[in-house]
C-alpha cells in the first residue's frame, strides 16, 4: 500500500476543515498582486483543485506558468513528483533571479 494510502486511514481528512479549508477559498480574495515575481505551479490532473483556476490566476497576475501534463500528477505535486518540481523550481529560479550579487 502506498504511504499515503496509509497516512490517509491514520489521519483521515475531518469534514469540518474540509468546509473551512473551502469557505476560505472562496472567500479569499487578495487586494494587490505580489511586489515578487511568480511561478505559479498546477497539475492537470489534480482532482482537487481545477488547473484552470492556476491559468486564471496566471491571466490576472501575469508571471510564469507551469501546469504538470502527467497523469501521475495530482494536487500534492511535492509528493507526486518531488524531484520534477524541485527541477523546475530551482531552473526557474536560476533564469529568473542574479545569485552572484546576494
């Protein structure tokens, strides 16, 4: 059984802050863009949260967007594919930011 199979029966997400967590999501609405730059992040088959809310918020705020393609990839990317993102982080990262004066 895969890890988080196991986790999942261990600590079983609670229907209460399922409903907070999703009020909150609703609700949230930022005043301003970030001052930083972006890499907004999504997977296309995330079967929690919809990838296109991912390229809405790309449309608005404008930054980088990456949307994992793979099947294999759902809304926890980090636990997914963590060596893909962490790649994908950091070449970002490396394009994006001057390390040598910092």
């Amino acid at each position: 059984m895969p890890e988080w199979m196991k986790i999942s029966k261990l600590r079983p997400v609670k229907k209460h802050n399922m409903l907070r967590q999703t009020i909150a999501g609703a609700l949230y609405n930022p005043r301003q863009k970030p001052a930083s730059r972006l890499l907004i992040i999504a997977a296309r088959y995330d079967r929690l949260a919809d990838y296109r809310c991912s390229v809405d918020i790309h449309k608005q705020w404008g930054g980088d967007l990456l949307i994992f393609n793979d099947k294999m990839i759902g809304h926890a990317i980090h636990v997914d594919a963590p060596y893909a993102l962490a790649n994908a982080i950091f070449k970002w990262s490396l394009e994006n930011f001057n390390f040598e004066n910092e």
